[in-house]
C-alpha cells in the first residue's frame, strides 16, 4: 500500500493572486508587448530561476521570432531578504548586439538584481532596444534605480512564493502566489 504524499499548499497561508488572475494578465502583457514590439526579431533574457513560469506562458503568447536566453542571477540566499549582492556570470553565454531585447524576471523587489543586470547588459551588450517585464513588482522604495516597462502587478511588500518563486528552494511549483505560513519561515 502506498503512503500519502505530504502536500505543500497546506504551508501556505492565503493566496495572493490565484491561478487565473494570473493567467489572465500574463495573456494581456504578451499582447501589450507584441503590440509595442512590433513585428521582427526579439532577443529575450529570463532570470532564472524565479521567472521560469512566467516566461513560459508568457512567451507561448508572443507570435515573433524569438530568441530565448536564460541568465541565472541571484541576490536572495535562502531567507527572505536581499542579501545586498547580486551573482552573475563573469562571461554572457550570448551576444545581443544590435538586438531588440525583453529582459524578464519574476519580481522588482529592492531593484538590485534588475539595476545590476540592466546595466551589465546596455554596457556589455549593446541591444538595440532593451525593455524590461516582471510578473510582480513590490510597493516599497528601491535601494537602486530599476524600473520595468511591464508590470503584471504591484504587490505590497511582502514575501510571496509560488508560480516559480520559492522559498529555500521549495514553492516553486504551486500554480497561484501565495503568502507562507509564518511557521514555515
Ligand atoms: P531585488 O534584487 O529587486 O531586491 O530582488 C529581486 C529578486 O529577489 C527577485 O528576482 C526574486 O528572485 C527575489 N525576491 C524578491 N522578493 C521576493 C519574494 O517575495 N519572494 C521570493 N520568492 N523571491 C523574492
Ligand atoms: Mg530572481
């Protein structure tokens, strides 16, 4: 007889953005993307890992030719606040040099990790256009200056998991954002 698997929603204390909200306003940035984007080729850079699923469905709603590059960066390690520093590769495994580029994370948080990469990418790189998404972005001041072109939506400033983002690794794969049982951090 197999054992019951133990389940991880019941970590979770209340859902912040349900699956279909989601869905929803992932669908309608892809079409305010498109839409400014135009027609041609577009270089997109996801980090990884948080914007794994947004990307996913996002992207599967782009009709342009595309080109998909993951960076993995991190500024989190393991707890509930930025860590101050932001990893990256020393090299960038891709060129995108007079490219129409969409850089994609998951949240806009202290705005670390976006002003870091933003500008390694316009110094290094040199796209020829480069816009930025993020599935949330957090009603907090930031620490550095980042902004992004693409907001799915503005969250107070709380720590969320879910739909890729996790905690110490674990919640990536709940299907809504949702808020952590205090007792589980
Ligand atoms: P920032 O550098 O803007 O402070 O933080 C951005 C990164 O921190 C995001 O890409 C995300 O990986 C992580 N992060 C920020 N806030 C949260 C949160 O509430 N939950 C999770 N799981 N990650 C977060
Ligand atoms: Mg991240």
């Amino acid at each position: 007889m197999s054992r019951p698997v133990a389940g991880v929603l019941s970590d979770l204390e209340s859902v912040l953005i349900d699956a279909e909200a989601i869905r929803q306003r992932v669908q309608a940035l892809a079409a305010e993307i498109q839409a400014d984007f135009g027609p041609g080729e577009l270089s997109v850079v996801a980090l990884m890992d948080g914007s794994l699923f947004f990307v996913a469905d996002l992207l599967r709603h782009l009709d342009l030719p595309l080109h998909l590059h993951t960076l993995t960066v991190s500024s989190y390690h393991g707890g509930t606040s930025s860590s101050g520093r932001v990893n990256m590769a020393e090299s960038l495994p891709f060129s995108l040099k007079t490219k129409r580029v969409l850089l994609i994370d998951d949240i806009l948080d202290t705005g670390l990790t976006l002003s870091s990469v933003q500008q390694r990418l316009l110094k290094d790189c040199q796209p020829e256009i480069m816009r930025t998404a993020v599935l949330l972005r957090k009603q907090r001041p930031r620490e550095q200056d980042a902004s992004a072109e693409y907001v799915g939506f503005d969250i107070a400033d709380e720590f969320v998991v879910g739909y890729g983002m996790d905690y110490q690794g674990r919640y990536r794969n709940v299907p809504y954002i949702g808020i952590l049982n205090p007792s589980k951090l």
